[in-house]
C-alpha cells in the first residue's frame, strides 16, 4: 500500500507554512488544517498531490498572515520568528538554511504577504510560476513581476557574506568563552562596529524593548547582564534553524536562543529570543525539506 500523498508531504507543507509565518505553532495549525481539507478530497481526482497541497497550505498561510499582521502590531517589544533546533544536516542544503535562518525569516516579515508567498514558494522550493499563480490567485505575469520586487527586496537587507558553518561555529565559540569569562575586549574584537542586537522578549522575559546598536554598548550589556549571575547561566552551542547558535539556560531552566549573523568573521546581528511562549520547540528537532 503506498503512503498517503499528505504524509509524505508533511514535512515539505509544515517548511513552506513555517516560512511564511515565522511561527512554528501557526505553521502546525495550518498544516492541521490542510489535513482537513486533504480528507475531504478524493484522491483519485488530483493528478500531483505536491503541488496541491503545497497550494493548499500556501492559501492556509496566507489567510493566517492577516491575522498574525494584527496580533503583532500589539506585540511588545520587538519581535522575532520562533526559533527551532534543527539538525547540522540542514545546513547541508545550503539554500534551505538559509531560507530558514532567523535573520532570513526577519527580512521575510518586511515583504508583504503576496510578496513572501511568491519568493518563497519560487527562490526556496522553485515553484514554477503558473503553480505559484494558482496559489496565490495572481495571474502568472503578474507572479513574474511580485518576484522580481521581492528578489531586490530581500537582496538588499539579506547578509551580504555567506559564511560556512564551520566558521559560524569558530564565531560562536568565541562569542561564548568571551561571556563566560567576562572577557570585555575579547566580545568587543568578535563584534562587528555597527553590530545590532535586536531582544524579543516579548514582554514576559526579562529583556530590552529595544534593538541595541553598537559593539561598545552591547558587550557591556551583555557582560553586565551576567555579572553574578555567570554563575546560573549556561550557554550551549546549538543549531538552530540550519546554522549555529546557542541555548541559554539560568539555573538548569531554558531562559533564551540565541542566534548570530556572521559575517568577515565578525558578528553583525544578535537575535535574542527569551519569550517563553517561542521556546517550547527546542527540545525536539523539526523535520525541516524541500
């Protein structure tokens, strides 16, 4: 007997909806309830289960898009996607890891929603255009013309050095042995200049509403935040989507992830995730294709 079309699918239906929502509890829901509406249809009648169902949740996302657009206007503090621990195999598949990096998925949240859908579905899972037509109900010229605008979007905000892995990890080790030993020159030489650190918090974890911006500020914040409480808080390296970063914990209790941007052996961007509510995934590694 073969496997149902939705099963073996399941893994690339929940990477397209993570992608275009940056949340991996709404991209469960709509992988739900693309289930839902796969169990209403008889089989026999769709000639390529893929790209129905990659339609199916596309329109899902979308719809939930709308939806997630007004519940992050009230959001406090800065947001950020829901990270998830992956395995060190996706960062084999070099242009999934970097779709699905964290500093990839906030460039993503700057493009309108037609516009996420169109360069998702066609730069990462190379959707041909009358596909991704159907998808987001758009003729496919005009599909041409929303991807060309995405492209020099994202182009234009992604990093600009695609660094190996296993120079992010020299990075990170770096990064982690100068916090845990309070070592303030030693973070300063490994940021870079104009380095961001963007905290989301999300009002229920300690941590700033705002990006801090600077190599100077951000390493004494960081040193100071420790101070004495280095003690309780450890720092274990971990892949989270598809690159290098790091788990936190404060007194054996899983308090952040942390992911880096690296960039000319320097780190560029810090994106720091503590709201309690985007950490329940880290435990567990996600099933991640395309």
């Amino acid at each position: 007997m073969s496997e149902d079309p939705f099963v073996a699918h399941r893994s690339l239906l929940f990477t397209v909806a993570y992608e275009l929502l940056g949340s991996a509890a709404d991209a469960e829901d709509v992988v739900q309830e693309t289930w839902l509406r796969w169990a209403g249809v008889d089989p026999a009648q769709v000639r390529d289960p893929r790209p129905y169902l990659v339609r199916v949740v596309t329109r899902q996302s979308l719809n939930r898009l709308r939806t997630l657009a007004r519940r992050r206007e009230d959001y406090v503090g800065e947001w950020l996607p829901e990270p998830l621990l992956t395995s060190p195999d996706v960062a084999d598949d070099v242009e999934l890891a970097e779709s699905v990096s964290l500093a990839m998925l906030t460039v993503l949240e700057t493009l309108r929603p037609a516009e996420r859908a169109v360069f998702v579905l066609r730069e990462v899972f190379d959707l041909p255009y009358d596909e991704i037509a159907a998808a987001v109900d758009r003729s496919p010229a005009a599909v041409r013309q929303i991807a060309h605008r995405a492209r020099d979007h994202v182009a234009a905000r992604r990093p600009r050095v695609r660094v190996d892995r296993s120079e992010q990890r020299r990075v990170v080790d770096r990064f982690v042995a100068a916090l845990e030993t309070g070592d303030l020159q030693g973070l300063m030489e490994i940021l870079a200049p104009d380095v961001v650190l963007v905290p989301d918090g999300g009002g229920t974890a300690g941590a700033a509403r705002r990006p801090i911006v600077g190599a100077d500020r951000i390493a004494r914040y960081l040193v100071g935040g420790l101070g004495k409480a280095r003690r309780a808080v450890t720092m274990e390296p971990a892949w989270l989507n598809g690159a290098p970063g790091l788990r936190v914990e404060v007194d054996g209790a899983l308090a952040a992830a942390v992911g880096l941007v690296v960039e000319g052996a320097r780190i560029t961007r810090i994106l720091g995730v503590a709201n309690p509510d985007k950490l329940a995934r880290l435990d567990v590694e996600a099933s991640l294709t395309r």
